[in-house]
C-alpha cells in the first residue's frame, strides 16, 4: 500500500462532478505522502476516490490519474485519438494533459521529433518513463524537454530545456494545411509553433479576402494561410525573432503577396485610423491577457480596445477573427466585450462562426479549464 491523502466532502464532490484536482485547502490530511508520489485519495469515510499525483507545493495539490495508470497505455490511446482527428499535418498535440488522463503532461509531435513538458512534480519524476515510451513505440530522431515553463516554479521545479534524446541540431521542417512549416522547438513560441490554431487557420482561410491585416502574427500561421485567397496580407507582431521566422516561412511557400512588420499592434491600429487605412480581413490573436482570476478585468479593458481599435479600420462588409487564449475569459465574456467595442464603433457584427482549440486539445467536459481558447469569426454587415 502506498501513501494516502484524505480530502474533504467539497473535494469528493468535485472530483465525483468529473473534475480531477484538490487544491490545498480541500486537504484534511495528508500523511506521509512526499512531492511526486502516487497517492490513494481518500474521501471523508475512507473510501477511495482513485490514484493521484500529490504535490508538496502547488496550491493544485492533487491531480487525479484514475484507475489503472500507464505511460505506455495512455500514450497509445492518445495516438489512436489523433489518428481519428489529425489531418494534413505532421505537427500535433499527441498528449493534452488532463485532457489525455495525463495531468500536466504535455506532448508535441514535430514530424519525427517531439517536445515533451511536465508540468508538476508528479509527472516531473515519469519524465524518463515518458521518454522511454516516446523512444519504444516511434523511434524519433530526437526527443526535447521545454520545461521553462513558469508554471514549474509553483511545483518547485528548476526551469529547464534542452535535448534529451537522440540528435536535434536545429529546427524542424513540418508541414501543415498544406503550408510548409519551421519549427523551433528550443527557442520557439510554446514548444515551436502554436498547435492549438491549426483549424482556426482554415476557417480564416474560408472567410478572408481583400486586403488582410494580421495581429500578433507571431510564426506568421493566420498571415500564411489568408495569403492564398486574399490580395494582400500584412502581419504584425513586437517581437523580432517570431518575425524572421514568419519571413522564413512566408519564403519557403513563395508566397510574395505577405508583407510583415515590427510594431506595437496597439500604436500600429491607432497609426493606421489616423492616416485612414482600411482592411477587408483584420485576426486578433493576442497573447494572454488574463493569466489569473485577478487580472481578468484589465484583460476586459485590454480585449475591447484592441477590439474596437481594429473594427475602426475594417471595410463594410468586412470580417472580424478574434481570439482569446486566456482561459478566464470565458466566450461569453469575449462576445460581451466584442459587443460593446462594435458599439463604440457603431458597427453592427454578425457572428458566422464560434470556435474553440484544434481537436488534437480536446476539452475534458468536467474540467472547464481544458477549455481556453476561443475563437469568434464575425461580419460587419
């Protein structure tokens, strides 16, 4: 028998709801349970809500593994999960964390190399089972840990990446949508490309024409795909590095007409109403704004002046693509604010199409922040 953690009813509750964290304040007893172990979590009469990774540190102090845990076993229902939904790329999320059974554990496919995250101690201490795994059932040419995420330091947790198996010199050529890719997978946004916006990609590619202005292009992913139907695409972003990338991959398809810029997409928006530009297409794709509950209601202020700012230069008849990734924005949130900057505008917006995070982020139904990004197509009409 191992270590055992006893929660409380609010805490059964939850988990019974389909939930699969205890956060500390749920805990009545932990034992002798040490960061990293796998514990049996007990509700208040002693009976067995399932097997969990206990962290000493993390206000999230239990993750829920359910029963009969196996690396190689949730690997392999994770593949056949992608097989059924991945389409036109070799970049994908195999392994979405709680999503896949694998809490705080992450897994991207570049071709024949991945980018493996653990995310808490738990998880932490399976990373060479995870790699051995990885190894065994795909034979990658190279295996890269990314975990200099921030989120480690409530874990407890050195900020590391690198190399941590096989021979990786460089980045990745991938494809997807049809559009061939670099991927970073040391040095780029996330673990190299953003994954989670591949079919968002495409509905912008279905709706976009004219003259199409993308902000927060990052890689360049939205300015790529509107390229092939729209006249011309301008994309935005502050950072130089993300740049040069998105230049290297706007080279590597030929396409001539994307033009792509260093600038605050801020100042940039209010620079192109003074001098009375307009565009038929306009993405907002910002990074988080709100990455806690407190920061939520600057995020409001944030997302609808980036919101209002854009929908002054966007053309009668013109289409709206914008995003959140900030799971505390909820969508009805996103709509509200997007609402209330198409008022101040005096613009009227038809929403055409609600959407979420590519199918290979699947959304686990009990826990609501497996849900984060999304996606509003609008229309001015």
């Amino acid at each position: 028998m191992g270590p055992t953690v006893t929660i409380n009813r609010r805490a059964a509750e939850r988990l019974a709801a389909g939930h699969v964290w205890v956060y500390a304040s749920d805990i009545t007893d932990r034992g002798e349970a040490l960061g990293g172990d796998v514990v049996d979590v007990l509700d208040p009469r002693g009976r067995s809500c399932g097997a969990a990774h206990y962290s000493s540190s993390s206000q999230i102090t239990l993750r829920l593994l359910g029963r009969d845990f196996s690396v190689v076993g949730r690997i392999a229902a994770a593949q056949e999960f992608r097989d059924r939904v991945v389409r036109d790329t070799d970049a994908y999320r195999l392994v979405s964390s709680e999503a896949d059974r694998m809490p705080a554990l992450i897994i991207d496919r570049y071709a024949d190399c991945f980018v493996v995250q653990t995310l808490n101690q738990g998880m932490d201490r399976l990373q060479g089972e995870v790699v051995a795994a990885l190894v065994e059932r795909y034979g990658p040419r190279a295996i890269v840990e990314r975990n200099d995420a921030v989120v480690r330091q409530k874990e407890e947790l050195p900020l590391r990446s690198g190399v941590v198996y096989g021979d990786w010199a460089g980045p990745v050529a991938v494809t997807m949508n049809g559009l061939q890719w670099e991927a970073d997978l040391l040095g780029g946004q996330k673990t190299g490309v953003y994954l989670d916006q591949r079919e968002n990609y495409l509905a912008a590619a279905r709706w976009g024409r004219g003259r199409a202005l993308d902000c927060f292009t990052s890689s360049g992913g939205f300015a790529l795909h509107l390229a092939r139907g729209c006249e011309s695409v301008e994309g935005v972003d502050s950072g130089a590095a993300v740049l040069a990338t998105a230049e290297g991959n706007r080279r590597r398809n030929g396409l001539e007409n994307i033009r792509f810029r260093e600038a605050d997409v801020f100042d940039l928006l209010a620079g192109f109403r003074t001098g009375g530009r307009q565009f038929d297409t306009i993405v907002l794709d910002p990074p988080a704004f709100a990455k806690t509950k407190a920061q939520v209601e600057g995020a409001v202020r944030g997302y609808k002046e980036l919101n209002l700012r854009a929908l002054q230069l966007l053309a009668p008849g013109g289409t709206l693509i914008t995003c959140s990734c900030s799971h505390h924005m909820s969508e009805a949130m996103l709509l509200t604010v997007v609402a209330e900057a198409a008022r101040d505008a005096r613009r009227n917006l038809r929403v055409v199409e609600r959407r979420v995070q590519a199918q290979d982020h699947p959304v686990l139904l009990g826990v609501p922040e497996t849900l984060y990004l999304k996606c509003l197509i609008l229309q001015a009409v």
